[in-house]
C-alpha cells in the first residue's frame, strides 16, 4: 500500500528514516497563520524559503513531491485528497494513508490526524527523528522519582508545579545515555559543567568572528516580496541583514563556520553584551535546527570531533591574545592536555610558545584556533541539555504551562518592545537586535528582554507572543518553556527562583551602562538605572511567593535590610519608571 509522508515545515531534512520508508511527500505551506499576527518579515521569509528549496531539493534527489500553497491544513489537504481521487488508478488510493512524524506543536498531531480522518484518510504518528532524545526517553529518566498520574496536569492553576525539573540532571544523564563527551563513565575533564569560566567579557578590542552570511538567492528574494506583499510584517523588512541558512547545504556550511571560528570564544563569553555586536561568538545555529535543515545530534557531533583534534583543557585559550579565529595550530598534544601531560613533554608554557612559532609562519595562518573544553562542554549543554530538556518540558507542562502565571503579573507590554525606543542601552540594544535580524542571543533573551519585562510585571502569555512572532528560530515549544518559564516565571516546573537581577547583571556582563543616560549605580531618583527600582518593588511585591521558595535567603536580608523611607522612594521610582515606560518615554 501506498504510504505518504507529510513533513511540516520544521521537518525540513533529506536524512529521515520516515522519508526513506514511504513511498512519496507530501508539503503544505499553510500561511493562514501569518495573517494573524505580524510576524517578522524575515522569519515568514526563512520558513518559507526554507521549505520551497526544501522542495526543490527532494525533488532533485528523486521524490515525488506534492507541494500544496493554501491557507490552512485543512484547505491544503483537500487539495491533497482531491488530487489523489484524481489521479487514483485501480481504486489504488482510495483511502491516502499518511505517516507524520509527530508534530513539536502541543496537540497539533492529534488536531492533524483528526482532518486527515475527516477527509476519509488516515494519519499515523510516529517519534520525531529530528529530537535526539524521545519521550519515552524522558519517561524512563523522570520515573525515578515520585510519579503524577498522567491525567493530573502538572501545573495547577496557580502555576506551581506538583513535580519539578531540573536541567542538570537531565543533562548528565543524557550525557551518560548518549556516550557524548564522556571517557570511561566519567566526563571528559572530571567535571560536568566549566560555567564558571563562562562568564567573562570581551576587551573593547576583541573582534568577534565574522557572520557567515548566505546571500538570498533568486527564490529566496521572490519569496522575501512575496512576504512583504502578502502580509503585515513587523521588523526589518527588507532583505538587508537577512543570512541565514536556508538550505541543509548552507546549514552544513554554518555549521562547519561556527566549529571553525566561533567555538573557541564561545565558552568564555557566552554570558557576554556587547553594543553593536549582535553575535558574538555564538553559533546562530538555532535557525537551521529548528527547521530541521540540521539534526540536533551534528552541531554536537561536530563539536566533540573539533574536541578531539584541537581540544585543550578548560580555560587554556585566550581570544584576545591569539588574535581570534586564525591564531596558532593546536592540537591535544601541543597544549597540555591530560593524554598529552603523558607524554610528559607539553609543558604548561607551551601555550605561549606554539602561539609564538605559529604567527610567523604563513602556511599554519588559517589554521583554526584551539577549542578549550569548557567552550566544547558549554556548547554541548546547550543542546543536549537545554534544548531537549525545554521540548520535554513543553511536552509534560502543556497546556497549562501557556497560561501559567504564578506571580500574577498582567501588564501590557511597555511600547519599547515594538518600536525599540528607549534611552536603556541594554533594552534598545536588544530590542534593535531583533527588529533587525530576528534574533538576540541567550542572554539578551534571558537578562535582558525577559528579566525587564519580569520586574515591569508583563504578562507572560503576552512576552511569549512577542518572542514568537518576532524571532526567526521561534516556535510555540521552544518559547513557550523558555519565555513563560525560565524568563517569566510563571511556574517553578524548571527553575527554582525567578532570573530577575537589577542593573548590576547588565554591568557586569556588558559594556552597555558606561554610555547609557541613566546611571546604574543609583536606584532611585530621576536618571537611576530602571531596572533597579524596579527589581527591589519587583522583590517587595512578590515576597509571598518568593521567599518561600528558599533560594532567595540572600535577596530577602537585603530587603529585610532597607527601611520605610528607602521604600517609600524605590516605590516611588518604579511608579515612574513603569510610567515612562507605558507612555513610550522611558
Ligand atoms: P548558541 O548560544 O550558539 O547555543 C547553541 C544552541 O543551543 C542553540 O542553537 C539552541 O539550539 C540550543 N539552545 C541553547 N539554549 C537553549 C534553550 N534554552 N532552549 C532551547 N534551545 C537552546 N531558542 C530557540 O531556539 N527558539 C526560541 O524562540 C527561543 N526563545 C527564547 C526565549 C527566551 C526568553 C530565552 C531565555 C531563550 C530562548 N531560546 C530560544 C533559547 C536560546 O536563547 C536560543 O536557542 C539561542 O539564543 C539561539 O541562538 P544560537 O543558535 O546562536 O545559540
């Protein structure tokens, strides 16, 4: 019997098994959903795009493809079916049968096969190839502890969790599971995690790694007027800064670009703002895995092989010094690291040396630079450990986790998150980022655009709306975990206490508050950092659920420590503060 495969437009990838197993291929670019929200000009245009080259592509490689533009699902499975009856010989297609790998979206699988059975087809679901680890993965993993009766949501209406997650243990056990970066059991290295040598800031000096940029080609700039023409956008929209991958040979190339150049700095200054510097040293890589042009299992493959051919120990490579991506050729042996130690001859002052042969030596000049373990471990938690951990996460706390609003917060969202407008570095720095490109990196998404929006007391449902439509590497599973969650937190499944911070963060990790109008060292007053204010009324407001929580001990002895006039002043500011941020003035 004939059996199709639907792919959606986050499935994008020619390696499937589900593929490989049927006998053709079904694509609906169902935009009905654009129309209702004005998303980013540049994300409309990648999905898109991505999924006509994706097409292309298929087709190329020999697949029957069935490529249907219509407004929805529903409209564009009619086409479909109509087209079977048609062309059906033999009362062969009587009753299509299709077989979808199981959607990432909360219910969506169900609501597909629920208008393929309307239509007189069936519909069959399969695990999701693109996610390395499965839910019956996660299963096993959280069995461990007390269970929830699979009726029970895990989220009640206040948002607290009856079970929480945590990452790091997921993390390690997918470490264990999965063999990546482990040595005989144990973690390459002896340690789980190297964060605490991630957190360091360039010197103004420092060049981040050019973008690799892929010029839009001739189908993508149709699409791209296509989009303009056809919706409201929001954002940049014309194709100025638009490079990024839309083809899984592009996204290889990304890949490769990022394990070459980006990776040795991206460790260390992976918690790093910088003005004007958009992407530092990360892999802008999001993109590409979520529409499936790359497996999430290559960007982790790729960087445990870059490991072992130029890996040195946690900390051992400075950016600055070696003068970024084409600094000297390294191996494990060249820098001491622990098989080389065994050959008893890598002295710890190699460093300087290999450094020191390599520059004067033309033919080792495109040499990449080493890559520390703690960079290597960093980037693999990302993925591993993160991104499969918040699609679980999504999986077990839907749907209740995208209503989930502990703290009870309901403003709207100040206009500065739309328009950019504002005298806070930080904020319109980042808000730029993503008018621009669609993208901000993890900790303008985190401590920035999330922790503002905490402390001004934004509705989560609201924030999570805004990261969706406006960030090209956005989908309902991966935002909703992370923005309502993680950022907003509307329940503690993941986290025990809130990411909110006041300018301190921003200062330290930034070079932002030195050229900003207001003054990070002063809380209240005209011209005091906003997010100081509003952090302690943020603190104040939400004692009851905060305290309680018992990771905020030390936060609460500085409330405890400031008195009623201190109080009377900080309430004061942060009335202004949200004030001038409503009005589109702050
Ligand atoms: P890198 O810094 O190079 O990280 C490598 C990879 O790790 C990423 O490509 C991504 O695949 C993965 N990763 C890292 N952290 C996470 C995480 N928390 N959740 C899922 N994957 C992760 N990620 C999205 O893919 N789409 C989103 O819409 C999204 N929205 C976010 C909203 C908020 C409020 C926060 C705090 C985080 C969000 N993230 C989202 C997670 C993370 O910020 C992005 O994955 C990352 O910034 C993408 O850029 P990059 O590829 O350069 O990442």
């Amino acid at each position: 019997d004939r059996t199709t495969c639907w792919l959606l437009g986050d499935q994008l990838n020619t390696d499937l098994d589900v593929l490989d197993a049927a006998d053709d291929v079904l694509l609906i670019e169902a935009h009905g959903f654009a129309d209702r929200k004005p998303y980013h000009a540049h994300k409309l245009t990648l999905v898109f795009s991505a999924m006509r080259h994706f097409r292309d592509d298929l087709r190329e490689r020999g697949h029957d493809v069935t490529y249907v533009r219509a407004a929805s699902f529903g409209e564009g499975l009619d086409e479909f079916f109509a087209e079977r009856a048609t062309g059906a010989d033999d009362g062969d297609d009587a009753e299509p049968r299709l077989r979808l790998m199981r959607p990432a979206s909360h219910g969506a699988g169900e609501r597909l096969r629920e208008l393929v059975a309307d239509r007189g087809g069936t519909l069959e679901l399969v695990d999701n190839e693109l996610f390395w680890t499965t839910p019956a993965d996660w299963s096993e993993w959280s069995g461990e502890g007390e269970t929830v009766g699979d009726d029970e949501p895990l989220l009640g209406d206040d948002g607290a969790a009856e079970r929480t997650y945590r990452q790091e243990h997921w993390y390690r056990h997918v470490r264990r599971e999965t063999g990546v970066l482990m040595d005989d059991g144990e973690p390459v290295g002896g340690e789980w995690n190297y964060d605490d040598l991630n957190q360091e800031t360039p010197p103004d000096d420092w060049e981040p790694p050019a973008r690799p940029t892929f010029e839009p080609d001739e189908l993508t700039r149709e699409t791209h007027a296509w989009v303009r023409e056809r919706f409201d956008t929001w954002g940049n929209d014309s194709l100025d800064g638009f490079a990024w991958p839309v083809t899984r040979g592009e996204a290889r190339e990304a890949l490769d670009r990022f394990v070459r150049d980006g990776l040795p700095a991206f460790g260390r200054y992976q918690d790093a703002m910088a003005g004007g510097e958009p992407f530092l040293s990360h892999s802008l890589l999001s993109p590409a895995i979520n529409l499936g042009l790359l497996d999430p299992r290559e960007p982790v493959r790729a960087v445990e092989r870059a490991y072992e051919k130029r890996g040195i120990e946690p900390g051992a490579y400075d950016p600055t010094e070696r003068g970024g991506s084409d600094a000297g050729a390294t191996s494990l042996d060249d820098f001491g690291s622990d098989e080389a130690e065994g050959d008893g001859d890598a002295a710890e002052g190699d460093d300087g040396d290999a450094a020191e042969g390599d520059d004067g030596d033309a033919a080792e000049g495109d040499e990449p630079a080493p890559v520390p373990l703690n960079a290597v471990e960093g980037f693999i938690r990302q993925v591993i450990g993160w991104r499969e951990f918040m699609r679980h996460v999504y999986r077990e706390a839907m749907p209740e986790l995208a209503e989930a609003n502990q703290l009870d917060q309901d403003r709207e969202l100040p206009p500065a998150y739309w328009d950019g407008e504002t005298d806070m570095r930080c904020l319109s720095e980042a808000v730029g980022h993503v008018r621009e490109f669609g993208y901000a990196h993890h900790i303008e998404r985190l401590m920035v655009l999330s922790n503002f929006a905490l402390v001004y007391g934004a509705d989560p449902a609201e924030l999570n709306e805004w990261f969706h439509l406006g960030f090209v590497d956005a989908y309902h599973w991966v935002t909703t975990p992370n923005v309502v969650a993680m950022g907003s937190f509307g329940t503690d499944v993941l986290s025990s206490k809130p990411y909110a911070s006041s300018g301190n963060y921003v200062n330290k990790m930034s070079d932002h508050c030195a050229d900003c109008r207001y003054a990070v060292s002063r809380t209240t007053g005209e011209g005091a950092c906003p997010f100081n204010a509003l952090y302690w009324d943020f603190l104040k407001e939400n004692e009851e659920t905060l305290r309680g929580t018992g990771r905020m001990g030390l936060m609460y002895s500085h409330v405890d420590g400031k008195d009623d006039a201190e109080w009377e002043s900080i309430r004061e500011r942060a009335d202004r503060v949200r004030e001038l941020a409503r009005s589109g003035e702050l």
